[in-house]
C-alpha cells in the first residue's frame, strides 16, 4: 500500500492498534504534489461512486492542499473561483450543451 494520507493517520493508527507494523515517511515536494493529484482522483471516484456528500470534503480538503502548493490560500482560490464565475457563469441553470455547428 502507498497513498497519501491524512496528518494524523499515523497516530490515530498507532492509538487504536490497527496495524501492528506499519511505515511512512515525508513526502518530497514533487512526490507530494503527484500524490495530491493521484489523491484527488481517488476522491473524486469515491464521491461518484457513493454519491455522498461527505466525499466532497474529502475533495475539497485535496483541493486546499493543492492550491497552497502554488501559493494561492483559500480565499485567494474562492476569489478566483467568483471571477470565473462572473465571467463564464455557475452551473445553477443547468445548462446542457447538446451540439455545437
């Protein structure tokens, strides 16, 4: 097994006994951010698959960790995330895009 996990992964394993053995170690800086994609794809097919709402924290909480790789906060990301809606609009009407000529 080799994934990215949460920072307190290894403790909450250690406090509750469920593995006996077990190794981690710290990322590099490439191997992280290579891993936050591969973990970002993996949350995303959760949520598909179980369609629960509680998977979008998941993937949310990837995406936090991703934008602070390129230095970019939180708030920093959701005005960004307000101009692009601003210019291209949400996805609150709807909108299906059948053909394009």
């Amino acid at each position: 097994m080799r994934k990215l996990v949460r920072d307190n992964i290894p403790g909450i394993i250690q406090r509750k006994k469920i593995m006996n053995d077990f190794e981690f170690h710290i990322a590099s800086n490439e191997e992280y951010r290579n891993e936050l994609k591969k973990k970002l794809q993996e949350e995303v097919d959760e949520f598909i698959s179980s369609d629960d709402p509680l998977e979008l924290v998941d993937i949310l909480e990837v995406i936090y960790a991703l934008a602070n790789e390129f230095d970019i906060s939180k708030e920093g990301l959701e005005t960004m995330r307000k101009k692009k809606e601003f210019i291209n609009g949400s996805f609150k009407k709807r909108i299906i895009l059948k053909k394009i000529k």
